[in-house]
C-alpha cells in the first residue's frame, strides 16, 4: 500500500483495473524492486548444483525476460500480456546453457 500511495494509484483503481500514469509509477517502482532482487538472488545461481541449477538459472531469466517485456509495453498489465515467443525461449535456453556450463 505504501507504494501505491507513493504513485498516487488506489486500491480503486487497482479493482477497477484502470491503466493511468499513476499505475505506470507504481508498476516501475514494483518492476525496480523485482529486478533488484532477482539481481541479487542471480549470485547465488553459481552456487546452486546439479540440474537444478539448470531449471532455476532458466526461470531467473525468464523472470528478466518478463520485467523487461512489462516495462516495454509501458507497464500496461491490463491490456497486454507479456509472452515469450519461439525465438525468444530458444535464446533463454541458450543463454541458461551457456551460463550453467562455466
């Protein structure tokens, strides 16, 4: 709720869910917080073993993927749907084969 209020956005806009530059701040504010934990979550990928480490380092990037993927449609969750195509899960999954194989 604090964030909201800090963008101006409430919880009445939210249930109705109504896309304002006010619900653009709050969704940047909750995409720079995600990505800052998924940053720091990202050094412990290193650490992780086995095929795990496979299945976790590929939904860390996903996770990327789709932060960047809402903040390319302008944080408009409500009318458009973030979604990974063919070309870009092959690139993920090349990407998580490169980095699990160091």
């Amino acid at each position: 709720l604090a964030d909201m209020k800090e963008a101006g956005y409430g919880p009445e806009e939210l249930a109705g869910r109504k896309y304002t530059p006010a619900f653009r701040r709050l969704m940047e504010i909750e995409i720079d917080r995600t990505r800052a934990l998924f940053v720091e979550g990202g050094e412990l990928l290193e650490r992780v073993e086995g095929g795990f480490r496979r299945e976790i380092t590929l939904t860390w990037l996903g996770g990327m993927k789709i932060l960047d993927g809402i903040r390319a449609n302008g944080c408009d969750v409500f009318s458009k749907r973030v979604e990974i195509g063919m070309l870009g899960r092959f690139a993920l999954l090349a990407r998580m084969l490169w980095m699990t194989s160091r």
